[in-house]
C-alpha cells in the first residue's frame, strides 16, 4: 500500500485529489477548525505537489488569512489554505492511516472532554440487534476509497 498514490477526496466524488509527498500532520483544537469540520477538532496535512484530478473546491474565507475548501455539491471539508503549502483534511483520502497526526495544535480552544474520549464504553456489536440489522442493510452511495474513470457511474 505504501506505493499506492496519496491521494482522495469528497464523499459524492465531485472533487478528487492527488499529493507528491505529505508533510507534518496534526490535529486542530481551533474553533475554526471545529466548526469547519463539524467535529471536536480537524486533522489536517500538508500536501506537496497536490493537483486537484477531478473537479476544484468550493471555498470559504474563514479568517484574513486561511480560506478553507469544502466540496461545493457535498460538503466534505477537503482543505485549508493560509498562502503556504496547502493542507488537506486527512479524513478526505482514500487511505487516512498514511497520514497519522504527530502533533497537536491550537490547544487553548481543545474541548475540556477531550482526553476522557478514548475512555468511554465501546457498544459490544451483539448487544445491539436493531441497529446491527439497521447499519447491515446501509447501501453506501459515496465514492468508493480509490480512483475512478467516472463519477457517477453510468446507470444500467
């Protein structure tokens, strides 16, 4: 896997990507990025010689100085752009685990429960038939985790 190329994007599949090379990866405890990601946080990455392969981000300028690129038709948090090398939302490619965060940002905005997060009770599969019967019969329509010729595909 490590040669396969660095690369993702949206969950419709309207915006896809591909990185060179990835640089330092982190989370994000910034309201900014909280809100931008809908989250307790945002991991981000910087991506060296990114070249967008299909469709562009919409953006949002959400300070003087970072604007943030978001799928126009989706949604999907995709980038952040402060006039250096531009950063990518790790969640956005195809294999996330290739870009582990190494360090933690803007920590005065961290959410207090933050740390006790991995502490809580995982829910056992079987102690729930209901909802495992419900997540079994999903039918995913997002782009599947790898380059495509066309999105979306031709109906039959």
């Amino acid at each position: 896997m490590a040669d396969a190329p660095l690369a993702g994007g949206c969950q419709c599949g309207a915006v896809r990507f591909r990185a060179g090379s990835l640089g330092r990866a982190s989370i994000c405890h910034c309201r900014m990025c909280q809100k931008a990601f809908g989250g307790f946080f945002g991991t981000l990455v910087t991506a060296h010689d990114l070249e967008w392969t299909r469709g562009t981000p919409r953006h949002f300028q959400s300070s003087n100085k970072v604007r943030r690129g978001f799928c126009g038709d989706c949604g999907t948090p995709l980038s952040y752009d402060f006039g250096g090398p531009v950063e990518i939302a790790i969640g956005a490619f195809d294999d996330p685990a290739r870009a582990a965060p190494t360090i933690q940002v803007n920590l005065a905005d961290r959410i207090a429960f933050f740390e006790e997060l991995c502490t809580l009770p995982v829910r056992a599969a079987e102690s729930e038939p209901e909802a495992e019967a419900f997540k079994a019969a999903i039918v995913s329509y997002q782009h599947p985790d790898h380059d495509t010729a066309e999105w979306p595909p031709r109906q039959r």
